[in-house]
C-alpha cells in the first residue's frame, strides 16, 4: 500500500481528484496519509476535513526564519512516513534537504507541456496568460519528478488540451484542469503505486503493458 501525503496551497481540485480517485477505484494500493498545507484558509484542508483525512498547516509566516520553516516542514511531512510526497499546488520551493531525502518519491502537477510555460513566475493563472499571449493553439499539463530545479525533474506523464477561440486565462485554467490535471495526477500516482515506474536519468520508463 503506497503511503502518500499531498501538499496543498489552494483550493484543492486536484487534491480532491485525488480523493475521488482513491474512492472510485481509479488510483489503487494507495492510501492518504495526511494533507498539508502553508495556507491555513486553503480550502483544500477543508476537503481534507470532510473526508476524514489528517490535515495540518506549516506556514513560513510561523517561524522566525525559512531555514527553520523549512526543518519544521520536512518534520511534518516525515511525521506521515509517506513513500510518495504529492504537490498538488502547493506553492512553496521544496527544501533542499527534502529532495535530497525523498529523491524520486516527490511528484508535482504543473499546468503546461514543460518545458513550455515552466519555471520561476509560471504558476497558476500566469501560465495560462502566457499561453494565451503567445498564441499557442495547444496547451496541457504535465506530471514530473521533483528535483533542485523549478519544474525540471524527470517528466512522468503529460496530457494535451485544445486552446479555444475566445479563451480567457479563467476558460483556459478551467479546461486544463478538468481535461489533463484531474486525470493524469491520479494515474500518474496509480503507476507508482503499482511499480511501473522507473526513473533513468532525466527521464521515466513506464511499464508498457500499463500504457493506455
Ligand atoms: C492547479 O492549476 C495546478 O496545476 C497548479 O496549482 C493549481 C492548484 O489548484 N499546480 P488546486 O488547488 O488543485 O485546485
């Protein structure tokens, strides 16, 4: 059984994608172990709640510096004893140490087809504002490993998704949620649940048979 704990900022949708998941049967051996969350008003500690899920808040703003706000944060999530630490928004860099201690077994949904629309500033809303201003006719989002870099570990899985006349960063968001996020985070967290994950270097081999 995959033990996991999903780190959260916001509202949450993927969060709950992954609940669901759990539930319907669509991630399997896996467990959530708790939520943890830099925001104590996310609503996705709410979702948290209703669903009888452990949930606490580390925040920066507590602690009287980031190096002890970073000690406290891997405290947290080493209290968990996950085997899979979950980015699902969360909006704060990763300490150093907690790559290090948790190589491969972090993963992170991020809003585009990295290497498009990634790194430091493209977050959010922001990613799909600059989709829009270039004009790209498709957008995405992609699972990845991650490492010291921002968004530049080992890409898992990624999900394509139609830009539309007319779209607004809103529109857009909206879509890439529900059409890529929502389901290539919990298959991504299926497949390492089940073992057919390997990581090569800068890049992941998945189990063929699996590939759907
Ligand atoms: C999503 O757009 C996700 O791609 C990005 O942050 C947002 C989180 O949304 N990493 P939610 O909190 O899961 O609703």
């Amino acid at each position: 059984m995959l033990r996991i704990v999903v780190m959260v900022s916001g509202g949450g949708t993927n969060l709950q994608a992954i609940i669901d998941g759990v539930g319907n049967g669509t991630i399997t051996n896996t467990e959530i172990a708790g939520v943890i969350s830099n925001n104590k008003n996310a609503y996705a500690l709410e979702r948290a709640r209703e669903n009888g899920i452990p949930g606490i808040c580390v925040s920066p703003g507590d602690y009287e510096s980031r190096e002890v706000f970073n000690g406290k944060l891997l405290e947290a999530v080493d209290a968990y004893a996950p085997d899979l630490v979950v980015l699902a928004g969360f909006l704060v860099v990763i300490p150093p140490d907690m790559i290090r201690q948790y190589r491969n077994r972090i993963i992170n949904i991020h809003p585009s087809l990295i290497p498009s629309f990634c790194g430091k500033g493209y977050y959010g809303l922001k990613v799909h504002e600059a989709a829009l201003a270039r004009g790209v006719k498709v957008v995405g989002a992609t699972v990845h490993f991650v490492d010291e870099g921002t968004d530049t570990g080992p890409i898992l899985l990624q999900k394509a998704v139609e830009v539309k006349q007319g779209d607004t960063p809103e529109i857009l968001q909206k879509r890439v949620m529900e059409q890529a996020e929502w389901i290539i985070l919990p298959r991504a967290i299926d497949l390492i649940a089940n073992g057919k994950v390997r990581v090569k270097e800068n890049r992941t081999i998945i189990d063929q048979e699996t590939r759907k």
